[in-house]
C-alpha cells in the first residue's frame, strides 16, 4: 500500500510546525507598476509573511521620493486584497543583506522580465549567498501580460506624454503624470 504525500502546511499552522517564511521583494519602486503587483500577489502564495523594501537607490535619479514610494506601495499593495496576507511595506538603505538579517527572512524574490534581466540578478543572488548563505533567492518570471513592464521605461514614455494606463494602476497613472505636467 502507498504512503500518501504528507499535507503541505498552510499559514495557519506555521506556528505549529516551528516555520515561518518570511521573503524580503526589494527593489526602487519608481513608480510600483502593475509587474511588481503581479509578483507580489505571486509571491504571497510562497511565504508567510512578504516585507516589500523600498530601496532608496539615489543611483537611479528616481522620479518619486522615497517617501512617496512607501506611500504609494502600500496604497497599491492594499487594493490588492491578498486575504490573511501578512505584507509590510518599509523603506531601506541598507546592505540588503543586514536588511533581509533585521526582518527574520530567509528568502529574497527577485522578479525577471526577460533573459536580460538574468545576468545581473544571477551576479546579485551569489553575492548574497557569499554574505549570507542560509538566505535563498527565488526568482519569478514575469507573467506573460506583464514581462517587458519596467520602471524605467514606463516613466520615459509618460515624459513623452504617452499612454502609460495599461502597465501601471490608475493612482500611479495620475501621479506620473503630475510629476511630468502631462
């Protein structure tokens, strides 16, 4: 007779069985488009508690502040009613290790885009594990719909006055706008 698979453990008793994942989605967010919603929401199904860490990153010029992107993630992550989902949205400028160290997480998602994404992310993830090695990096492609969504060129076409409604949620889409005066 075949042993049936043992039950996959839910939320609820992960205080039972002693394991609480928790995964840190960091990134700049400027502005959070309708890609990074789509994996957050993803990545609710895989950890118990997702902390999503807005990066200060002045590296990258960003268009918002880091207080308006806290603001805004957390607006957008809330219109998103993941049910008994444990998210926080927090800012960071911090070694994203001693960050993922500070949170308890054990788990970093990275989202990708396309093949060109890979290279830098596959440099980032053995940087990490060299600093950290229980710490996992798990990398989730981008859904169909949402796979050429980026930030950056999102902002580029809204300076150019155009139409940027489909990749980014309708608050965003007004907020863009604002900051370029179109």
């Amino acid at each position: 007779m075949a042993k049936a698979p043992p039950a996959k453990a839910s939320k609820a008793d992960a205080s039972n069985t002693g394991r609480y994942r928790t995964g840190i989605y960091p990134g700049t967010f400027d502005p959070v488009t309708n890609g990074h919603l789509d994996i957050i929401g993803r990545a609710m199904r895989l950890v118990d508690k997702l902390v999503v860490a807005v990066a200060v990153n002045a590296g990258k010029g960003p268009l918002f502040t880091l207080k308006e992107r806290v603001a805004m993630c957390r607006r957008e992550v809330d219109n998103l009613h993941l049910k008994g989902a444990v998210v926080e949205v927090v800012p960071f400028d911090t070694l994203l290790m001693d960050f993922v160290t500070e949170h308890g997480a054990d788990l970093i998602i990275r989202g990708l885009r396309a093949v060109s994404d890979f290279e830098y992310e596959f440099q980032m993830a053995g940087m990490n594990t060299r600093i950290n090695h229980n710490v996992e990096t798990l990398f989730l492609m981008a859904s169909e719909r949402n796979q050429f969504i980026a930030s950056r060129l999102v902002k580029e076409v809204a300076r150019l006055g155009g139409d940027i409604s489909s990749f980014v949620p309708a608050a965003i889409n007004s907020s863009v706008r604002k900051k370029y005066k179109v």
